[in-house]
C-alpha cells in the first residue's frame, strides 16, 4: 500500500498502515547506452548539472475530518502560504474523504481515491469551477479504480493516472485534459509479476524523467485483505513518446519490497531515493527501507537504509540534499499472536552513509506527510491523529528549518481539519 491508505482500508480500519549503504553512479558504457536505446538520454552528466528549483509559493493541503478513518465525510482544500504561512481554509469543502494532491504545470491536482475521480484546479482562477474526470469507463469503473497519482505529461493536453484497485491491463489510465468528458483514454498495460495472485500490480507513484514516466508497483496479495508483498518492489519505465512500457529495461527489480514514493538523490531526475515499505502488518525484518535507484542504467544501488535499522517501516521520503532527507515512518512492535501497531514518526538520515540521524517528531496514531519544501528551506508535517495516549503531537500542519534537528513546536497551523496531503505551487 502507499501514502495513506487503499479505500478499502480508509473505510474499515481505525488508524492508517502504509506501510548496507549505496554505491556512486558507475559510469555509462556503449554497452549501458546500447542497451537502453539512442531513444534514452538519461545520462548522468546530462541530468545531475542542477536542474532548477520550482518557483512555489503556496503549499495546498487536502484533509479529512478529525481523527476518523472510517467515514469521515468530505474533506476540504487549503492553502498555507510558504513566507508568511497563511492559512486560507476551506477554499473548497467537497473533497473526497481518501483523497491525494499533486500540483504541477501551475494546475492543482486532486484524486478521491474512494470515488475514482480526478480533480484538476487552476489557482490562478482562485480554484473556482474545477474540472472532474473520472477514472474509469463501461468496463472498468471509476469507484473501484483508486487512482493513487497523476501527472501531467510536458508538452501535450495528457495526464497519466496510476491506478492501484484495477487489474495489470488497465493499471495506468491515460486521460486527455483536452476532452474531460472522455475519461480514460487509453489504457496502458504492466506487466504483471508471476507470484501475484490477485492480478493487481498495485500501481501507485509516478517520477517523470527524461521522457519516460517511471511508477512504482508494489505487487501485494490482496487476498484476504493481506496486502503481503509477493517478492520485490519493481519499477515500470513508460515510455512518453509511445504511451507504453519501454520494451528494452522496461522493468526495474528493486531489493526492497512494497515501495512509495520517489525522492530525488541529487539535483538531477535520474537517481532517486524510494521509500520501500516491506511487509507493513509486520515489525520491521530488513525487507525494506530506503533505496537507491539508478534510472539510468534502470537498477538498483542497494538500500541506503534498511526498516530494521529505521525501527520503522518507510511511508515516504523527502530529501532536501544528498546528506539530509527525511522519513515518515510506520511503527510496529514484535508481539504476540500478532505485531502491534505503535503508530507514526518522522525521523532524519543521511542518504550519503545511511546512518539515523534522529528523530524530529513525537509518535503520532496518524503522521499524514513530511515533505521538504521546493527551495528546500522548510519541512511541513501534517499531523492527522495524535499519539493515543498523549493526544500529542497535536493536529495541524507544523513548519519547521529543514535543518535535520530542529524538532516539531508546540503550536501547528490550523487548518480548519486533519491534514491528509500536501503539494507546493
């Protein structure tokens, strides 16, 4: 599972469980480039020259109720200004309850991950008259689907949506924002993993880089509400031009199981940190942790960092250089007749050695998000559920000095509900 939750878990379960250091890039030979194709120009001296930080200004929350995962009701829409954190609350309050948030090309993203729909806001039009398209079509519907990430394709009208509740051939939908009234467009297919019984690949995140979408497939038996992964995290290639899964180095075997989300290990697009989440239900066994990617040579560089170094099982991660990145961590304890659940912690590390650098939040029931801000200046913690006992940390969203110590204040931002997502724009 990734970020949040799948809806079937955000309608039954009363808390939220997403759930030997890397090496250097080698060098790019005329085998590597052979291999990959003149098509593919992800050359590390291409893409690691500093790519520019993205001019935001604003961070937009979505949220839910306070502390119910069951049925919440809508969530709403909020912006928290990025120098002078101001709150704007309820910009619009018929979110989703299981929702998600992306914003790129000056547009605001929102999928309901319940419902199958995607939202598309302009922020420059004060997020009036958003744009729904749903996620499904006759055969495959939009309620079941679960969208779990978009993004936009440069240059063109396309969107490319992961689709975590559908089956391998209808994984990633590809919409036109162009004919929202279409849906889904075209359908593109992944390969499903051989020891996966359900016949989901459990599409979930998508990094854009050098003209290939690249989407993390978590391959977990659902089988009986299990979400057991089957064998190692993959990461499938898409190519832009074809709307297809490259068909050289297509797939990328990961050494850690159940991964999430991507973060960029660098300044370029093509070696990335992802936050594998392992057996999630379980105390952390060295089954996953944070690893390191090569998207060029399209392979893994090892864990930077295992779970059972974390204490923690990784939900995502967010770098704001090669030798400080943070982790948002699932807490389970080895008990009897089954592992409990201890709840949420954000700590820091260093990507460059592997090593914990400490922890910089109380344990909360539900941690939604820690992400580093574009000018990688702040860190913003979006505190859904407190700690069961404590009531602590507090709701809100809390900005602190991404400086790797500076621990969560007292006090967060209101903003009116839970926090459940966060974008900057």
């Amino acid at each position: 599972m990734t970020r949040n939750t799948t809806t079937t878990l955000a309608a039954t379960c009363t808390f939220a469980l997403l759930a030997a250091s890397g090496c250097g890039t080698p060098a790019m030979t005329a085998a590597d480039m052979a291999k990959i194709g003149p098509a593919v120009d992800l050359a590390p001296e291409n893409l690691d020259i500093g790519t520019p930080v993205p001019v935001a200004t604003n961070a937009v929350v979505t949220t839910v109720a306070f502390g119910s995962m069951g049925n919440p009701g809508s969530g709403h829409l909020t912006t928290v200004g990025l120098t002078d954190q101001k709150v704007t609350k309820a910009i619009d309050t018929s979110i989703g309850s299981d929702n998600f948030v992306r914003a790129e090309g000056g547009k605001v993203l929102v999928l309901d991950h319940t419902n199958g729909t995607l939202r598309v806001y302009d922020p420059k039009a004060g997020f009036k008259a958003p744009v729904e398209i749903k996620t499904g079509d006759m055969t495959q519907k939009a309620a079941t689907s679960n969208p779990h990430d978009v993004a936009l394709v440069p240059a063109s009208s396309k969107a490319l949506v992961t689709l975590y509740g559908n089956d391998a051939a209808h994984a990633v939908g590809l919409i036109d924002l162009a004919t929202p009234a279409m849906g889904v467009v075209k359908w593109i297919a992944l390969p499903q993993a051989m020891k996966d019984p359900d016949g989901k690949p459990e599409a979930s995140e998508i990094h854009l880089c050098g003209g290939f979408a690249f989407v993390t497939v978590q391959d977990l038996d659902e089988t009986n509400f299990a979400f057991t992964p089957t064998g190692p995290g993959r990461i499938i290639a898409i190519d832009l031009a074809k709307d297809a899964v490259d068909t050289t180095m297509g797939v990328i075997t990961l050494m850690g199981a159940n991964p999430n989300g991507f973060s960029r290990d660098g300044t370029g697009c093509d070696i990335v940190l992802t936050a594998d989440a392992g057996s999630q239900f379980k105390a952390p066994d060295g089954g996953g942790g944070i690893e390191r990617v090569d998207l060029t040579l399209r392979k893994s560089l090892g864990m930077v960092i295992k779970d059972s170094d974390l204490k923690g099982h990784p939900r995502e991660i967010s770098a704001k250089s090669k030798t400080l990145a943070y982790a948002n961590l699932t807490l389970i304890e080895k008990g009897a007749p089954m592992d409990k659940f201890i709840g949420n912690q954000v700590v820091a590390i260093d990507p460059s050695t592997g090593k914990l650098l400490g922890t910089i939040s109380q344990v909360g029931s539900f941690i939604a998000f820690a992400q580093v801000s574009p000018d990688k200046s702040q860190l913003f913690v979006g505190v859904h559920d407190p700690d069961f006992v404590t009531m602590m940390p507090k709701i809100g969203v809390y900005v602190v000095p991404a400086d790797g110590t500076t621990k969560l204040g007292a006090t967060p931002l209101d903003i009116g509900q839970g926090p459940y997502a966060i974008a900057f724009y």
